[in-house]
C-alpha cells in the first residue's frame, strides 16, 4: 500500500514553479503603463503618431517596456530625422558661419551609430524576419526578438506545467513519475535547457547593448560641441533669429507704406481721370452751343484737358514705380520670413536632440538592465527546476495534489501565462508608423 508523505517531511528548500519578478514586473509607473505605442496611427497637431494608448492599467507590465525604452526609441527616430550632408543641412538651416562641415560630419556618425540601434519608425519590415524565427541585424529588432523567443518560452513552460498531473497521474509508479518529471525538466530539450538558452540570449543582446552605450559616449562628444545648446552654431542662430525678426518686422512695415501709398496713387489716378473726363466733355457742350460762352472761358478749357492728362500720366508713373517696390520689398519679405524659419527650426532641433540625447545614456543603461534582470530569472529558474529535480524524491510524487501545493505548479502555470501575454503584447506593439511632418 502506498504511504502519502507529510509537508513537514517534504521541505521544498525554496524551491518553486512560480518564477521571479523580473520577466514580469509590477506596472506601479502610469507613465511606463500608459506609453503604448498607437500603431500605424496617423500624426496630427494635437496627438503625434507616438502617443500614449490610455486603456485600462494592468497590474504587471514586461520589464523591458519601460519610460526609458519608449525615450530611447523617440530619441533614436529624432536623432536620425537630421541632415547628414551639407546641403540638406543648408536647405533646413540656411547658411550659417560657425564650423557647418564638423557639425555636419559629427550628425552624420551619430546617424551611423543610431542606425545599428535602428530606427523604430521604419522597422516594420523585420516583422517577417521575426516570424521566421530570424535575429534580427540591428538592436532594436533584436529587442523585440528577445521578447517573442520570452513569448514562446513561457507558452512552452506553461503548457507543460498545464498537463504535468495529467501526464505523471497516468502510471502509478512513483519511480515513473519521477523519471518523467526529470526528463521534462532537466532532459534533453527541457524546461532547464530552455531557461538556460534565455539566459544566454538575455545576457547577449545586454552585451550588445552596453556595447552601444560605450560607443555612443564617444559618438557624442562632437554633437555637444557642435550641435549643442552651448555651441556656436546655438548661439550664432539665437542672435541670427533676433536679427531676422527685427528685419522682418522692419520690411514689414515698409512693405504696408508702400501697398497704403499705392492705393492712394489709384485713387488720385481715378479722380484726375475722371476731371479730365469731364473737362473734355464740357468742351464738346460749350462747342454745341454755339460760342455761347466769353472768349477767356473757352481758351482755359483745352488747358484744363490738357492739365488733367498730364497729372494722370504723372501719377501713373509713380504709382508703377510704387507698385515695383511693393513687389522687390515683398521678396525681401519672403526672403527674410524663410531664413528666420530656418533658424527657428535649427533652434528647434538642437533643444529637441538635446533633450531626447542628452539622457540616452541613462535609457540605453536602464534597459540594459531590465535585460540583466531578465537574464537574472532565467539562471534561477534553471537552478529552482533543477533543484527540484534533485531534492524531489520519488516519495513526494505519491500525493501530486500535495506536490502542486509544495511546488506550486498551478501558480507557476499562472504566472506563466500571464508572462506569455505581456511579452506578446509589447512584441505586437513594438513596430511603429511614425508619420514624419515637415516644419515649414
């Protein structure tokens, strides 16, 4: 007859199904809960296409999606969005005397590096790569790819966990049952092997991922030179910016003088036609008449015509000539109204880049942890299954109720899901359509 063991004579060493936090971790940030990507949304003034989904706060969220993974996607997307050769730059800047080429040659090594981290706005290309299993060549979709293998792991632990009484409940022999919870544990292609391959790819992509770091340290150093807010190409726009609005606003007026101006000769050239209408009419009246009128009168009439059409002629030329400056002050205006919105938008991307630059450091090193706190709980959910193997002994198989309760099967299976559907969803979330608008 089979005896069934006492918890108190099957101490579980610590040992349990139920994995760490880690993989999976409290969502106590609104800011990290609520930064959801809205996919393949169009971008407008009020909501960019990088906008937070406001849906219903879950309790956990996945460890990598965090704040400073979405800045460091909305970094990487602005820092590739600038000019990279001179002319481009000229186009979106205007021209400008500080050091341009260094300037220009330091944006376009940080487009190179960011571009190994690759841009979150144009990744949705690696979506077949991922179906196919493949590892994607830049960090980004390596993220993504870490997640959707996290994805499958945790399916794989959870429907074995979800038939595992099923499966040990069909022989009655606990020496069996033992042996089947050995070889789907720490056999060839099980449950330990899978967590250690995790680890390994966890670790790796960290790896890489510090390597980044390290370069774009270096990488950086040019851009605070010379596309910082303490550059001299800053403080050459600030004043610039100045300059051209005092212009502008000098031209400005000049330009409403001249258009007031005009409008006047229009009316005079009017009225002196008009007088000159009516002086050649009265002429032909008096002519009807028959010399009714003095001899004086009648002299003074062809001199009124001519008076008027001389005047008329006058203001003619004037008002061309008024109409000429109107439109070379107007040019000028034009000409002015667009250099002063390229330093305005130089101005605009310097603050911007060194906004969403100036901390990447401390985003890529804040990921770069979540991924070594995942790694973290993939190495000791390989030591708790292994150690359950080896202190499990074939008595603690005779009662599975009892083994469930003393390992706790059904609430690792639990947590398994839920890590599952977190990880799947930041994999189905992660490829974006940022709409990219134009300034000017």
């Amino acid at each position: 007859m089979q005896t069934t063991a006492s918890p108190t004579s099957l101490p579980n060493n610590g040992l349990s199904f139920v994995p760490p936090n880690g993989i999976i971790i409290p969502a106590t940030l609104p800011t990290e809960v609520h930064a959801m990507f809205a996919s393949q949304a169009p971008a407008t003034d009020s909501e960019p296409a990088l906008r937070p989904n406001l849906g219903a706060e879950p309790a956990n969220k996945f460890a990598i999606f965090s704040s400073d993974f979405v800045k460091l996607q909305l970094a990487t997307v602005q820092a590739l969005a600038l000019p990279i050769a001179q002319d481009d730059f000229e186009k979106r800047y205007g021209k400008c005397n500080a050091a341009v080429p260094n300037c220009v040659a330091g944006l376009k090594k940080l487009n190179e590096h960011c571009q190994k981290f690759g841009n979150p706005a144009t990744l949705v290309h690696e979506i077949s790569q991922l179906a196919a299993g493949t590892k994607p060549t830049m960090l980004y979709g390596q993220i993504v790819w870490v997640a959707q293998r996290i994805t499958d792991t945790a399916n794989s632990f959870r429907f074995t966990l979800e038939s595992v009484a099923e499966v040990l409940g069909a022989t009655e022999s606990k020496e069996k049952r033992h042996r089947i919870l050995t070889r789907l544990l720490v056999g060839e292609g099980g449950l330990v092997t899978e967590a250690r391959a995790m680890e390994t790819a966890a670790r790796t992509l960290r790896t890489d991922l510090l390597a980044y770091l390290a370069e774009m340290k270096v990488v950086r150093a040019p851009i605070d030179e010379y596309f910082s807010q303490k550059s001299a190409l800053y403080l050459e726009a600030e004043e610039m910016s100045g300059l051209l609005s005092s212009e502008l606003k000098q031209m400005q007026e000049e330009l409403d003088d001249y258009r007031s101006r005009y409008i006047g000769m229009v009316g005079g050239a009017i009225a002196c036609g008009v007088f000159t209408g009516l002086s050649i009419g009265l002429g032909f009246a008096v002519l009807g008449i028959g010399f009714a009128m003095p001899l004086g009168v009648l002299a003074a009439i062809p001199l009124l015509i001519a008076a008027g059409i001389a005047g008329t002629a006058t203001l003619s030329v004037q008002a061309e000539q008024t109409r000429d400056n109107i439109n070379k002050t107007q040019d000028k205006v034009d000409q002015l109204g667009l250099e002063s919105r390229q330093k305005a938008q130089l101005l605009i991307d310097i603050n911007g880049l060194t906004l969403a630059v100036g901390p990447i450091e401390a985003h890529l090193a804040a990921v770069s942890q979540s991924l070594s706190d995942v790694a973290n709980v993939w190495q000791r959910v390989a030591e708790s299954l292994a150690g359950i193997v080896a202190h499990a002994s074939p008595d603690a198989l005779l009662d599975l109720k009892l083994f469930d309760q003393l390992y706790h099967i059904s609430a690792g299976y639990l947590k398994w899901k839920e890590t599952a559907r977190l990880t799947q969803e930041f994999t189905s979330n992660a490829f974006v359509q940022v709409e990219s608008v134009s300034t000017f």
